[in-house]
C-alpha cells in the first residue's frame, strides 16, 4: 500500500468512527452524557469507569484475535466493524480521561 492509499485508508476510516459514534449516541448517551454508561458499569463492578470501558473493549479485541487466527473467513467489512468499534473505544477512553483528569 502506498502512501496515498493508506492516507485515503486512514481518513475512511475516521470517517467509518464518526459515523458509528454519531449512530451509537442515541443508544447510549442517556441523560445527555456520552460517558454515563462507563460510570453506570464502573459502580456495578465496583472499578473505575476507565476499568469498565477497559474491560467493554476487551471482547472486541479478543474477537479480533480470535479472527486473526483465520483472516480469511471474513470478509472486509466484518473486520472493519470489529476494528472501528475497537477504535471508538479510545476515542472514548481519550474523552473520558480528558472527564476526569
């Protein structure tokens, strides 16, 4: 991959992130805050909300581990889907800490 192409490759999928985190804001932003379900789950499990989204992006990398052993039984768009979920969540993460800290 050239370096035009993996520009053109980066920005598609900034752009994939966007789009997933303006769908999932009207699933998971109750009460008007983006974060509330990282602080909801950090109480239930007695963590920090870091640790409870920490433990969320987990199952998706452990999914794409899980993929990575046969690449070839999925198709492109099924691994951009676990790879922009994956990214989302350190957008999330970056949002949160620049919450709290």
């Amino acid at each position: 991959m050239n370096t035009q192409e993996f520009d053109i490759s980066l920005e598609q999928g900034h752009l994939r992130s966007k789009k997933l985190l303006m769908k999932k804001k009207v699933e998971y932003a109750t009460e008007g805050d983006r974060l509330i379900q990282f602080y909801k789950t950090a109480s239930m499990q007695n963590c920090s909300p870091q640790q409870a989204l920490i433990g969320m992006a987990i199952k998706h990398f452990s999914s794409i581990c899980d993929m990575a052993s046969i690449p070839q039984d999925y198709s492109i768009s099924q691994w951009r889907e676990k790879i922009t979920d994956l990214r989302n969540y350190t957008h999330l993460l970056d949002a949160l800490n620049e919450e709290m800290l």
